[in-house]
C-alpha cells in the first residue's frame, strides 16, 4: 500500500506545490497574503469544466481559457480592488482578500452551481491504471505531475532568464530600489496578481479531474497550500514545492494509515507542529525587506 | 541642467522642506548637507518621484519634472543611488547591472555598457556572477553606483555614499565620484561628510529644519568648520 499512496501523495503535492507557488509569488511581491487564491484555484478549475463539458472543447484549449480568464481576473483584482488599497494598512488588504474570496464564490455558485453537491471533470487521459514495476499507477497521476513539473521549471526560467522576471524578483527584495532604477512597480504588482491567479488556474484544471469540483472547494485548496507554505518558510519558492510535496504526502499517509477523516485534518497540524517547533519553516529567513 | 525652485514637501501635517531652491550647473558636483532630519534625503526622493512635493517646481532643463512617476524621472534623465545602496542582494552583480538598465531598449548598447561599468569598477568584473548581498559593503556601494549608470543618468543623486565605509573605502569612493565628474556627469551628492562634501563639491547648501540656511563653495567648507559643525548639529 505504501507505494500507492506515495504516487497519489505526490500527485496532490505537486497541485498543492503549485497553488502554494501562486500564493508565495504574490506575498513575496506585494507583502499581502491572498486569501482569495483558493477561490481563483476554483475559477480555474471551473472555467476549464466549462471548456471541457459545457463548450465540449479539447482539453488543451479548456485549459487555455482557464489561464488566460483567471489571468484577466487577476489583473481585474489588482486594478478595482488592491492597487488602491497599496498604502493602507495590512488588515486592509487581509479584508479585502478575504471579501474578494466571498465574491468569486458567490459568483462561482452563480455560474457553476446547482449541479448537485459535487461537479465531476471527466479525465484527461484513460483512466484505467497501467502498471509501472508491479505498481498499480493512473496515466492520469502521471500527466499531472509531469505538468505540475513543467510549470515550476518554466517559472524557475521566468525568473532566471526574463527582465519581467528579473523585476519581479527585485521588486520582491526592494521595491525601493525597483522605483529608483525606473521599474514600473504597480504594473509588476499587477502582473503578480496575474500570473499568481493563472498558476492557481492551473493547478485546478489538473486538480478537477482527480478530485471533484464545487463552487466551495476553495478554502480547503488555500489551507492546504497555507500548510505548504508555513512548512517550507513562508516567502520561499522552493520551500512552497518542497512543502506541497510534503503536504500532499503526509495527507496521503494519513488518510490511509490512521483514518480516512484524519486526511483534512493533517494540514492543519503540518502549521501547528511547524508553528510551534521551526516557526520560520523548513527553507524561511526573517524576511529580508526594508522598513 | 537641475533647477529646484521653492519646493515644500509635508508628511500629513508637518513640513519637512520649506522653500528650498537651488540648482546643479551641467557637469558640476553640487553638494546637499545638513544633520539628521534636516531634509537632504526628503529633498533627493522628491526629485526621484518618490514623494509628491506640495509647492514648487523641479525642471531637468526646460522640463518640469516633479510629480512624475519614478519610472518617467529616470527616463528624463535622473537616477539616485539610494543611501544604504540597495543592491537586489539574492541576485548577481551582473544581474544588478542587467536591471539598472531596465528602462532601455538598446540590447547591444546595455551590453557595452555593463563592460564600461566593470572597466570603472574592476573589483566587479571579477565577481560579476557572485550574489550582490555576499560582497562587502563598499563593493556593494559601487555595484549601486554602476547599476544607477546603466540608465545613462544625465543628473546622478548621491545619498551618502561614504556612509557605513572605512575611511581607506572612502577614499576610493572620492575618487571614483571624481572620475565620474572628470567625464562629464553632473552629481548632486547628499552628504554629512565635510571631508567629503570639501573634497568633491563646486558648491555645497546646508540644510537646517528643511530649508536651506547655508550656501558656500565647496573649497570654503573646511574653512567655516566651526560654522558648519553649529549647522550639521555635530
């Protein structure tokens, strides 16, 4: 059984790593947790379901449109709602996430709701298991993780090898710095929110066929990917992929394990144990910013 | 080429710069002193658009330049090495150097002119891959003036740059602000240090409780030490 659980663990770490990076990229930016990144995770799940099942697109071009709608929403988010909140205080933005989070929710339940209590996402690839050295593994575990690789390698690119990659990450390490060699700063904010929304958007396409979709599933997603990042060290992109992993597997070893019902309680005694034993996590430093 | 006539700048309900005018001839060094609170740091992030002065204007030439965005103020020409240097620690020098370019286009004039910047400064070319947050304070000093080059600056601001440095780095940032000033650049330079300010500066303004009390050549300063000390709060 061990083995099996470690493939599906790792299959969800990789989603939770990727929801985890999104939720890192906009809080090393901007200082601001986004606690409407669990709802964007949805949208996205929710506007491939729509490309997928309602349009009867391929998948390929479902998912483009998730990426590209969240995307949008996140820039859309940026400019209505956050930029004008640049220079209040911190509760500002915690509230205003947080009223934004019950807004796409709101909207998501509008749109996709009333489907019954749980959406199903048909699979991407054939479902029926092959057999990797005797284990049972799903091609679909296999696509997910393979994808979820992709991504953070092509953002490790990102941030290497582009100037809009470049600014982000000095943006993120002294915005002072970033205005006074002429960075436009508000736009790579705005970007940020972007890309962060679109990462999450990616992860739920890859997500909704594993799992199910509902307008509600949000909130867990963003717990998960908090555990992730208080485990790895919060503002760490290397931490967030070493801490979804993590999540997703000790998840993993538990539902099977201990109990089925002990699977949603892990994450949150990942930030309990964390908190109390290494609260800077496993990769974190005091963040190195100015006053 | 920089004329700042009766600018006034407040945080909410205090005015922290009143009145103050002055100007930076073409290739000239001009310097800003004055204690702690004086305003000299105030007056340089209003000339960078980081703050948005209440009265008064700052033209680069004929331009009124206040009330830009920081990004069109270094496009007209200004660039300010902040005190404290500021340097991207987690990246490399180069890629410092890269980023200080950023409001340019010209991929083969960058090129060249990161050479130039590793030429000024030779301590860099060899460390040009090491993360900027690893090297020593003076070196990180001159990674902020080459990053601040790589726009093409008309007008450099200078806050400080002797600050936190030994007094042997110190000399050797003298003389790297003469060799910039000995090719043409035109330098305000923020300084409490006479020594410095004496050494470098045409002219140097003192600034008491946000507006200029005090205006003498540079050579002069050494002379009025006494005067000075009774202005700087020292």
């Amino acid at each position: 059984m061990l083995p099996f659980l470690l493939v599906s663990g790792l299959t969800t770490g990789a989603l939770y790593a990727l929801v985890a990076i999104g939720l890192v990229l906009v809080y090393r930016s901007t200082t601001h947790i986004n606690f409407a990144h669990g709802e964007l995770f949805m949208v996205g799940g929710f506007l491939a379901y729509t490309g997928v099942v309602i349009l009867g697109w391929p998948y390929v071009p479902s998912l483009i449109l998730a990426v590209i709608g969240t995307f949008i929403l996140g820039i859309v988010s940026d400019r209505a709602i956050f930029r004008p909140l640049i220079h209040a205080p911190g509760l500002s933005m915690v509230l205003a996430t947080v009223g934004f989070s019950f807004l796409l929710k709101g909207i998501g339940r509008l749109l996709w709701g009333g489907r019954g209590e749980f959406t199903s996402m048909p699979p991407i690839v054939d479902p029926s298991p092959i057999f990797l050295a005797g284990l049972p593994i799903l091609p679909q575990q296999l696509v997910v993780l393979a994808a979820a690789v992709a991504c953070m390698l092509a953002l490790a690119a990102f941030f290497r090898g582009t100037t809009a990659g470049k600014s982000m990450q000095a943006t993120a390490e002294s915005t002072r710095a970033s205005y006074l060699v002429g960075i436009r700063v508000e736009r790579v904010y705005m970007y940020t929110w972007g890309a962060g929304a679109a990462i999450a958007a990616v992860a739920g396409c890859f997500m909704a066929p594993l799992t199910l979709l509902s307008p509600d599933i949000g909130f867990n997603l963003l717990l998960k990917a908090f555990a992730a990042t208080i485990l790895g060290g919060l503002g760490s992109m290397g931490g967030a992929v070493v801490g979804g992993f993590a999540v997703g597997i000790i998840e993993s070893l538990a539902g099977g394990y201990v109990y089925t019902a002990f699977q949603d309680v892990s994450a949150f005694i990942v930030i309990i144990a964390v908190l109390v034993l290494r609260p800077q996590g496993l990769f974190g430093t005091r963040p190195a910013r100015e006053a | 080429m920089l004329r700042v006539e009766g600018l006034s700048v407040w945080y909410g309900a205090t005015e922290v710069l009143r009145n103050v005018g002055f100007t930076v001839p073409d290739g000239e060094i001009v310097a800003l002193m004055g204690g702690n609170g004086a305003g000299k740091s105030t007056t340089l992030n209003a000339l960078s658009g980081l703050l948005k002065p209440r009265g008064g204007a700052i033209k680069l030439g004929d331009r009124r330049i206040d009330g830009l965005h920081p990004h069109d103020v270094v496009m007209a020409g200004i660039v300010q090495v902040p005190q404290g240097r500021y340097v991207w620690p987690s990246m490399t020098v180069r890629d410092n150097l890269v980023l200080g370019a950023v409001t340019r286009r010209d991929k083969a004039g960058i090129a060249r002119d990161i050479e130039a910047q590793l030429d000024l400064f030779p301590a860099l070319r060899e460390r040009q891959k090491v993360r900027a947050g690893a090297l020593s304070g003076g070196q990180q000093q001159m990674v902020a003036i080459a990053r601040a080059l790589m726009a093409r600056p008309k007008l450099l601001l200078m806050d400080e740059p002797s600050h936190g440095l030994s007094p042997k780095i110190v000399e050797e940032m003298i003389d790297i602000i003469r060799t910039l000033h000995k090719r043409g650049m035109t330098i305000l330079l923020v300084e409490q240090n006479v020594g410095v300010a004496a050494a470098l500066a045409g002219t140097a303004h003192v600034l008491r409780n946000g507006e200029i009390a005090l205006t003498a050549p540079g050579g002069e300063l050494l002379n009025n030490a006494q005067l000075l000390k009774s202005y700087l709060g020292r």
